[in-house]
C-alpha cells in the first residue's frame, strides 16, 4: 500500500498485489479460484467530504494510472488534481469503514 494523495478532501491509496503464489501444475487444480494467479494493482480513491470510497482496479485502475502519468509529466495544480478526483468520486458508493 503506497499513500499518493492527501489533502482535505481526498486520499489516495495504490493498493500493491501481495506476492503471487506459483501457478498449481495439476490441470485440475486450475479451476481451483482460490489459487492467486494474476497480480492486480488498484487504487482507493476516498472522498473525505462525503464519507465514501471508491477502489478502481482493472481497466479503471490503468486509465487512473495513465492519469497519474500524465501529471507526473506535467505538474498539474492542486484544482486540476481535486477536479479529476472528484469526477472519479462520484462512482464511491461504498461509506468508508475503519479497520
């Protein structure tokens, strides 16, 4: 887990795989889903003013990284930054819980 962004209205977290276990090689062990078999990344995004989260992995988490590229090129503002946020906020549906 590697904290990206922390202001007053948002984090965000980039959510790193654990380490793959090896692929099984009996044949009838790879229906088994229980066995780990892609490392996937993602990203938390949490919107601090209304108490949700939303976590991208998959194609939403590459285009957010692509974002994330794109202002590690070219330093965007502090506005620029809680704008494009906000877009991704309004997918949250889950209410952030305490662990």
């Amino acid at each position: 887990m590697h904290m990206l962004y922390d202001s007053e209205s948002f984090v965000v977290v980039h959510m790193l795989p654990d380490a793959l276990e090896p692929a099984p090689q009996d044949p009838q062990a790879l229906n088994d889903t229980s066995v780990a078999r892609f490392a996937r990344h993602g990203f938390e995004i949490v919107d601090k003013r209304s108490g949700k989260e939303v976590y991208l992995d998959g194609s939403w988490a590459e285009m957010f990284q692509a974002q994330i590229l794109a202002w590690q090129r070219k330093t965007p503002t502090q506005e620029e930054v809680e704008d494009a946020l906000d877009r991704y906020a309004g997918l949250a549906q889950n209410p952030v819980v305490v662990h």
